[in-house]
C-alpha cells in the first residue's frame, strides 16, 4: 500500500461516522485535460467516465448514499453536434459496460433531466438502467442527462399545475414538500456537499432548488485527474463547514 493509500484509508476511518448522506458533483474541465494533452475533446470525456467510477466507489466506500453527476446539461446542445454524440454515446457505453456490476452491487440508478429530446435508444436504455435496478438501495446514483435546474422546475409546475386543474391538489395546498415531490429529485434528501471541478465557479444551472443550503466546494482540478483523495478532501472540507440554515450557533445564543 502506497503513503497516499494509508492516508487515505485512515481519513476513511475517521470520516465515517460523519460524512455528508448526498454529494453533487458538476464533473467539469474534460475538454480543458484534454487540450492540454493536444487529444481530442472527446477522449477527455472519455478519461472523465473512469473518473466517474473511480468517484462512485470511492463514495460508495466512505460511507455515502447518494451521488448526483451532471454529464449533460440542457445548455451542453449549444456544442458541436459531434460532441453531442460523442457525449451521448459515452452514456450509451457507460450504461452498457456497467449496468451489470452496478445493479450486482447494489446501485439503484436514476436519469434526472428531460427525456423528451433524447435518442430513442438513449432513452430505452436509461428506461432499462433503472428498471434494473429499480430494487436496489444500497447506493443511489442519480444521473443528471439533459438536466437543467429551470427546465426541471417548469417541467414539475406543469404537472403541478396540471394536478391543480385537475382536483388532485386545491392551489392552497402547493407547499415547497410538494413542489419537491414534483421534481425529478423526489423522495431524496437534498445535497449536503456540492463539488465543481476545474475551478469555475457557478452553478451552470445544476439543482437550482435541491442545492439551496447545499456547502459548494470548487476545486481547481479537471475532472478526468478527480479521484478518491480528492473526494476525500472535499468531505474533510465539509466536516469543518458549521451549517447555521439561516439560524444562529448554539454557543451565540
Ligand atoms: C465537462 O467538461 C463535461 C461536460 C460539460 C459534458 P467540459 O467539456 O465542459 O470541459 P471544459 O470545461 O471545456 O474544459
Ligand atoms: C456544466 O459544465 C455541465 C456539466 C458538467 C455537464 P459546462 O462546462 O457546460 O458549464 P459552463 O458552460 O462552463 O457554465
Ligand atoms: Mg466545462
């Protein structure tokens, strides 16, 4: 076992008791590592998905329940159309390659974001991802695919709205629990720790509502060179954030 190894593994031992229930993650810098290596955007994409697996174990082993990745935003179809599919395929190919080990494993996967719009054998195989492993609960990945925060909330008004017109709902009972039971979200708790790789810092529209006491922590690293001790760094990061939710600390009061 290398240094790096020990230490992480100690970290592990200690965080356990303590570690966020749902981390976030927007897996940014792909094209950056790549231009940097003078490859193809594409091949940082695919560098990007085993920084995907080696995240989903290394939360898996620490102790987290739930994962949300943004890999395709509803602003991700202004790039060229060979990147759109090259974007799409690498989801195709994850789903194919993976699905077997993740569903023996225990991993319960959900596709957030819009399906109207996708490929149709896209969208057979996201149907199929979650068929699949519908019954598990040991982990929860949730996968944000033509996901944009505004569009997920117009897309609930609507059904809401029409629940509403429908006189499964009065209007004087839209509460923020039951607009949340509209989102594509529902039933999960909302992300303790929200992680942006390759040092921008914004939102790019990822969770607007789930997101709102979430700790953001931005890392300067690109996303393919993300791994288990940097996953590790950021929950040591969120173990020293106090969480006031808009109250005061006890020792204040
Ligand atoms: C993140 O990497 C992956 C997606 C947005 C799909 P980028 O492709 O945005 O990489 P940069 O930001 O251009 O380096
Ligand atoms: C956000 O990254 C979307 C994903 C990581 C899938 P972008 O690279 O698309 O965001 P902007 O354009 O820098 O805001
Ligand atoms: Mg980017």
């Amino acid at each position: 076992m290398s240094n790096e190894d020990a230490s992480v593994t100690s970290a592990i031992d200690t965080v356990r008791s303590d570690v966020p229930k749902h981390i976030a993650i927007i897996m940014d810098g792909n094209g950056r590592w790549a231009k940097a290596r003078g490859l193809p955007r594409a091949s940082g994409h695919e560098r990007g998905v085993e920084a995907l697996r080696r995240t989903v174990e290394g939360a898996a082993d620490i102790g987290i329940r739930y994962l949300t990745v943004y890999s395709f935003s509803t602003e991700n179809w202004r790039r060229p159309a060979s990147e759109v599919n090259a974007l799409f395929g690498l989801l195709k190919l994850f789903i194919q390659k993976d699905l077997s080990r993740l569903k023996r494993e225990g991993v319960k996967i959900r596709v957030i974001g819009r399906r109207e719009g996708l490929p149709k054998d896209i969208s057979e195989l996201v149907d199929k991802a979650e068929f699949e492993t519908a019954e598990n609960d040991t982990f929860f990945l949730n996968i944000a695919f033509n996901y944009g925060g505004r569009e997920e909330i117009a897309r609930a008004v609507k059904r809401l709205a029409a629940d509403v017109g429908s006189g499964v709902h009065a209007s004087s009972d839209v509460t923020e629990d039951l607009v949340a039971s509209y989102l594509d979200t529902a039933g999960m708790p909302d992300p303790d720790l929200l992680i942006r790789t390759s040092g921008e810092y914004r939102l790019s529209n990822f969770l607007l509502w789930q997101a709102a006491y979430s700790e953001l922590v931005f890392f300067d690293v690109l996303w393919p060179d993300f791994d288990q001790v940097w996953l590790m760094k950021a929950v040591e990061m969120f173990r020293e954030r106090e969480r006031r939710f808009g109250g005061v600390t006890p020792e204040d009061n």
